[in-house]
C-alpha cells in the first residue's frame, strides 16, 4: 500500500510537495490496520481527495503519481523515452532534475524508491528496503559520480555488476533488474504497475479508441460486474452486450479489421432497445471509463488515480466509489484511491456521516510565484465534527478562488461600459 509520495520540479510543483497516506490520530473510521514485519501494523488511508481552485496543480499532482510509475517501469524498446517536465516559470527548474519519491508496503515490509531525472536521462536513483524496520540500501545511482552505482550491504543479490553494465541513461536501473527477472526487483516493479489511471473523458476520444477502450472491459472477466454495475447505476440501462457494429477501424499495417463493440440496453415505449455508444450520455461514458480502472484494482489491489471524480457524475455515484474503497468487505485487497474534486458535498454531511475524515482531505493552491502547494486539512487541526464542508466554502482553509460574489460580472460590466464611453 501507498504510504507516501513527493514530488519536486514537475509542471506547476517547484519545491518538494508529497501526500501522506498514513493515518492521523483524528482518523476514527476509515483506516486500515496493514500488517507489517515483524508484528507490527501500520494505519493506512485506503482513499485520499485533494480539492482546490482551477489550475492549482491538482492534476499535475495526480500525474506525476502515473508518470513516476511508468518511469520507474519504462525500458527502450522503441517508444518515445520519457522526458523531464519541469518548472518552467524559473530558470532553476530548467537546469535540475525532477524528483520522484515514494514510500510503500509490499508483503508487510516497507520499500523507499527514489527517481530523478533530467535532458540527460536518470540523474539518481535508489532503493531501500526496511524488513524488521531496519533499513537496507540495495542501490545507489549518482549519475554524476565516477562510481554512478553502490551496493552498500551486499543486500541485493545477483550480479549487479552485470546489471551495472546494461543500463542505459535512460533507464531506470529498476526496470532493467525487471526485465532479467530479478527475484528482488521484480516484486517492487509490480507494485508500480498497480498505479492506474481512470479518465472519464471518454467523449474526447476518437470513435475507434472509445469503442476498443471499453469493448475490453466487457470481454474481460470483469463483464459481469461491470454491467451490474451500470444497470444499478440508474441510468435507465438494463444490460449490456457486444455486438458487431458493422463498421470497420484501421489498425496496424493498413489491414482493416471489423471489431465489435459494446451497447446498453434501454427500456422504451416498445421495450428494450441498444444505443450505439455514440448516443449514450456522458455521465454512463464517465462511470463506464472509471469501472474499466477500478473493478482491476479492487480486485487485485492497486492504487486507482482519478482526476475530476465528480465529471458527469451525480455526487451520490461519487460517493458511491469512495464507498467501495473504504468498505473492508469490498475491497478485500487493500486497494487505494487518490481523487481530484471541486465537489464540495464530499466534505459534508449530504450523505450522513462525512465521507472523509479530517486526514484524508488535501487542499492544493498556487503560491505568489505561480508554484503548487499541498497541505493536508489535518495540518489545519478542524474540531471533530466541524462542517468541513461550509468552512471551506467560507475560505477557512484557504485553496479558493480569490474571487468576491459577482466580481467576474463586475469586471465584465466595467469593460463594456468602457468600450461605449
């Protein structure tokens, strides 16, 4: 499980900023109690929102949790290598590297991996492993050292010289441990590729791509939960089937090949009938993208990332998905999930009891220098109870537009005026 991550020197986030999934002493509910070794237990928040105005670097966050991922992953074999995406609003951020680092638990023992890259491929690297709660540094990568590798310890098996020699700059001396089937290293890169993103902007998307992106969810093993799901979402769908389209999308080498594709059924005056997908709203689009995403994790265990979780979404299906998380007899594999939202009604009591505690809520706002910042609302200390909802309407806790009531009219009303005069 997810126990920490920080980022520094990615897009909009200049300084390292992280998010700490660990629980707080004022959670009281949603916690999870994740065994560790030798007998110990960690308190883990198996979901976390971050809320705050437009452009405040919310998504880039988000982001930089998949592309951490997928560079840690990433080896060459034939696509675009990945490049740093730096702060650009200074000249700093242009000459040093980004800076990825995360802090997770795998079979009961902690793991710290580290990732910093720049135009000239990995500048450092490292792993460490805490079994019984001692560290071990497996490696150590300074790609400015005359010596970029250590291997203090010994704790890393294998022929790491051997391992040494393939790298390229790069790649990520991880993922190259991978791919030889490092019984040490492969476990850790597993873990990575449990970070998945949803994108419920499905509308966006090429005919061809959204037929093929959801057509695989219900030819999967998921196909039965996945149309449960939809039919119970009530959006008046009562089942779902593959069928051919009779239409045709180009794949590779020019050859032309028909695939079938997904349709719902929906009760009519003349009973049921399928719309092709390009007829359904993209509120079942929204919902049916994210089950592509969440049924795997859940199922396996994973972190789920989803940015703008209330897009299309009626809040009570919102919600929905963050009971799922929080509900131990649902996600039996220990699944987490990190959202992005403006959708305030999460942070109230609409739906009985908050839905958050106070330690799984994070603000993010730009500071003067067009920089994000994250900070966690238990930073804040609120009073059990207090209508985290209203607060942060009334700007208590800040990350809200610097916006009066009426102001943008104002101005509007002003440029006009003055355009007449």
């Amino acid at each position: 499980m997810l126990l920490r991550f920080d980022v520094q020197n990615f897009r909009s986030i200049r300084v390292k900023n992280g998010l700490a999934f660990r629980a707080t002493g004022l959670n009281e509910r949603t916690d999870l109690d994740v065994a560790t070794e030798p007998h110990g237990t960690t308190r883990v928040l198996p979901v976390v929102g971050i809320y705050g105005p437009n452009a405040s670097g919310k998504s880039n966050v988000l982001t930089a949790l998949v592309e951490f991922a997928d560079r840690a992953t990433w080896l060459p074999r034939g696509e675009e290598e990945p490049r740093p995406d730096p702060f650009l609003l200074d000249s700093e951020g242009r000459q040093t590297p980004t800076l990825f680092e995360i802090e997770f638990l795998l079979d009961g023992v902690r793991y710290g991996y580290g990732l910093g890259q720049d135009d000239g491929g990995v500048a450092q690297e490292w792993l460490h492993a805490y079994p019984l709660g001692r560290r071990q540094v497996w490696f150590e990568r300074d790609a400015s050292a005359a010596v970029p590798f250590r291997f203090p310890g010994d704790y890393l098996r294998g022929t790491k010289s051997l391992l040494s020699e393939l790298i390229r700059p790069d790649a990520s001396f991880l993922s190259v441990g991978t791919s030889l089937r490092h019984p040490q290293l492969s476990p850790v890169a597993r873990w990575f590729r449990g970070v998945r993103r949803a994108s419920p902007g499905l509308r966006r998307l090429p005919s061809a791509v959204l037929r093929r992106s959801l057509g695989r969810l219900f030819e999967s093993r998921y196909a039965e939960w996945a149309t449960e799901l939809v039919r119970r979402a009530d959006f008046g769908i009562s089942g779902a089937e593959m069928v051919d389209a009779g239409d045709f999308e180009r794949i590779e080498h020019g050859v032309e090949l028909a695939r079938p594709e997904v349709q719902f059924r929906h009760a009519g005056p003349e009973g049921d009938m399928r719309l092709p997908l390009g007829a359904e709203s993209d509120g079942t689009l929204s919902w049916v993208s994210m089950l592509r995403t969440l049924l795997p994790v859940l199922d396996s265990g994973g972190v789920a990332v989803v940015d703008e979780l209330d897009a299309s979404l009626h809040p009570e299906l919102a919600a929905e998905v963050i009971r799922m998380f929080q509900d131990p007899m649902v996600n039996t594999r220990r699944a987490q999930l990190l959202f992005a939202s403006h959708d305030v009604t999460m942070l109230g009591s609409q739906f009985g009891a908050p839905l958050l505690e106070r330690d799984q809520v994070w603000f993010a706002e730009k500071d003067q220098t067009g920089a994000t910042e994250l900070y966690s609302l238990a930073e804040l200390k609120p009073r059990k109870g207090e209508n985290v909802e209203r607060g942060y309407l009334a700007g208590r806790y800040g990350a809200t537009p610097g916006l009066s009531p009426g102001e943008l009219g104002r101005v509007l009303r002003t440029l006009r005026d003055q355009e007449t005069a």
